[in-house]
C-alpha cells in the first residue's frame, strides 16, 4: 500500500488557518479525516493518507478558512483496476496541447473511447488523446474505457485561462457608491416634487377661504372692497360718533338741553 502526503499553507499571524478540500463525484469533502487521513496537532496543515484506495482519488486544493484564497488544484488517481488514464496533475494554460493516455495494465488496449463529463466524445482510437490548444470548454472529468467495456477512473483536467489581474475592490465600492447616489436621487426628486404641490395646494385653499377670486385678481389687481351704502341721514352718519357726541346731537336737535336716543 502507497501513501499519501498532502501539505496546504502553514496559517498566517491574521489567518485562522487552511482547509484540506476534495472533489470526487460530484461531491465535496472538507478536512483530512474525511479523505481517510490523519493531522497532527503541531502540523495541522500536513494531511498524511497511509493507505490509499480508489475513492481517493479526484481532485485536491486548500482554501483558508475566510474563502477568500484557494490554492491550484492537484488531481490524483488511485489505480485498482486494470485500466488508468493518465494526464496532468496540475492546471494547463490556454493555448497548450494536451495529451490524455489510456494505460491497461495486462495487455495493450488496441481500442479505446475516452469520454468528459460521461459523454463519449473520441470512440475507436488508439491509447492516446491529444488536445490541441487546450480552451476553457475542455476542463472536465475524462475517463477511457478499453474493448472490453473496463473504463478507467476519472481524472480532472483543469485548463487556467489567460487572465489579467483586476482589483475588484475598489471596483465594488465604487459601484456600490453610484448605486447608493442614484438611490438618494430618486427618494430626493419626488418628495421635493411632492413639497412643492403641497404648498401650492395649500396657497389656493387660504386664497379661496380669504373670498378672493383669481380670475378677478390677475385681471383687476387687487379686488375691490364692497362700500357698504347708507342713506344721507343725520343720524346715520353720527353712529361713528362716539356716545357722548351723540346724545348731544340728539338733544340739540329736539330742542332740549338733554336729549335721549330712543328706538323704534
């Protein structure tokens, strides 16, 4: 029995640490005990696999605990049968050829169908698969199955594309700055907007309870004051005379040194 050895990034002062992950099947696994191996406390980033068996195989990585770095992938295969494919471990660039080979372990595979992602795509070839310029749209699992329909376990083939790097950060935050500026446009428009149809409501009320007319106001000026007409009587017009004046009056017209008001 072989073993395994796998070592992720010894944690940082500021990190909390590293975790082990494996993919196979479809299926993530998380920490060296889930893959069948063992840690030490004083090397907790070291996963040994003392004994390997064909459900290690797939592909391994380490992530720090915040998810925020990943380290390459490596992809390992663990052989009972009689029938492997072999291919790179470790990511190809874009642009490369890559060659994929069906090994048979007893007796050479004259015929052989190498499938990705379970889909047969090269059927009745030889032990060996080339993929020239390797894109983006060949990463996937393969796997080859010889004459005699024994298929090999699946590998990964990870194609890394040509990227350049972008500060996301500050991208994000700029984004999320034009976003918050809009939103503060449109909560502020409205309610202004609002505000002033409410103080021209407001302006129309008071000007129709104080029983002016608009019609009569831009077109006349200010609207006239009804005056009120009285007959040209005497006493009539004192009753804007104070009382004493009055009863003076009163009596100065009967005759009398004292008159008095009297109603009818």
């Amino acid at each position: 029995m072989e073993k395994m050895i796998l070592h992720c990034p010894a944690p940082e002062r500021n990190s909390t640490g590293w975790t082990l992950r494996h993919l196979a099947d479809s299926r993530v696994q998380s920490g060296c005990r889930p893959v069948g191996g063992d840690a030490s406390r004083e090397k907790p980033e070291v996963c040994t696999i003392s004994r390997l068996y064909s459900g290690n195989s797939g592909l391994y990585w380490c992530e720090s605990d915040e998810g925020d770095q990943r380290t390459n992938a490596v992809n390992i295969t663990v052989v009972y049968g009689h029938v492997s494919i072999q291919g790179p471990t470790q990511p190809v660039a874009e642009g490369d050829s890559v060659t994929l080979r069906c090994l048979h372990w007893q007796k050479s595979a004259n015929t052989t169908a190498f499938y990705r992602n379970g889909v047969e795509i090269l059927p009745h070839s030889g032990t060996e698969m080339t993929i020239h310029s390797a894109t983006i749209a060949d990463q996937g699992f393969y796997k080859c199955a010889v004459s005699n329909g024994t298929e090999s376990p699946e590998t990964w083939l990870s194609v890394r594309g040509n990227l350049t790097f972008q500060p996301t950060f500050p991208t994000e935050v700029q984004t999320s700055s034009k976003k918050g500026a809009g939103s503060w446009l449109m909560v502020v428009v409205p309610c202004c907007i609002l505000g002033i149809l409410v103080v021209v409501a407001l302006g129309l009320l008071a000007f129709r309870r104080s029983g002016c007319s608009l019609a009569g106001y831009f077109a006349g000026g200010s609207p006239k004051e009804e005056v009120p007409q009285t007959k040209p009587d005497a006493t009539e017009i004192q009753w804007d005379l104070p009382w004493m004046e009055m009863e003076a009056t009163a009596g100065s017209d009967s005759g009398t040194g004292a008159g008095k008001l009297t109603y009818n």
